[in-house]
C-alpha cells in the first residue's frame, strides 16, 4: 500500500514527483536518497557515480 504524499512547503504532490523524477533523469550508476521526517519528504538527494574505462577500452 503507498501513502499519499503530503504537502511540502507548500509544494503539491504532483511537484514532488517531479522533483523525483528529475533526480533519477539520465541517471546510470549511483543513488536517489528521499529523507522524511514526521510523515513529510524533507530532502531528495542525488548520488552520481561516474565509471572511468582503463585507456584503450571503448564505452
């Protein structure tokens, strides 16, 4: 079952989704960290990692 969101800062659901949605956009390798205090998204955070290829080895 999933929870409605609830308002953040006077944000509606809708702008938290995509602020989400945002986050995980072009995203290969890393993380989205969605912190909620007292029932409220307060803190969405992106985690990037970017992997290098040794010389002479294509993508």
């Amino acid at each position: 079952m999933t929870a409605p969101l609830r308002h953040l800062e006077g944000q509606d659901e809708a702008s938290i989704l995509r602020e989400i949605q945002s986050a995980l956009s072009g995203l290969k390798f890393g993380s989205v960290e969605i912190t909620v205090h007292n029932g409220q998204i307060v803190q969405i955070e992106r985690k990037e990692k970017f992997r290098l290829q040794p010389n002479g080895k294509n993508a």
